[in-house]
C-alpha cells in the first residue's frame, strides 16, 4: 500500500476532502480534513476512515494508521 492508494480510497468515501499522508512501507499517517465531519464525534471521524482499511490492517499489509480527522473550521 502507497500513499497515493490510501488518498484514493478516502476519497472514494469523502471525495471533497483534503488529504495528507506522511509514513512509508506499513505504517502511515492521515490528515483528513472535510465538513462531512461536521456532526460527527472523533471517534465516528476516525473509525469511518479505519473500516477502509480494516483487511489490509488484519492481514498486516497495513500495520499502523494514523488517522487525524478534522471539520475546517477546527484547522482555523
């Protein structure tokens, strides 16, 4: 898995987001910012984005996401 892989599939979710990755090999970091977060708790932000890669975690592909999800306003 590439970094261009985890934008593609965030965005196949929240196509107006803007998206960050930094990380290499297994382990990455997301910064993922869109209003679709705006009545959503963290916790729901965060785990919208781990289900997409809930196989690629369990088989390993995938060993450390990060994931920072944030409404625009909460970037201002």
């Amino acid at each position: 898995m590439n970094e261009q892989d985890l934008i593609n599939r965030i965005q196949g979710l929240y196509p107006d987001a803007e998206i960050s990755v930094a990380g290499e090999n297994c382990n990455f970091e997301v910064n993922v910012t869109t209003p679709a977060f705006d009545n959503m708790k963290s916790l729901q932000r965060q785990r919208s984005i781990l289900t997409l890669f809930k196989e690629e975690i369990a088989s390993g592909e995938l060993h450390a996401l990060t994931v920072r999800a944030k409404t625009p306003d909460e970037i201002q």
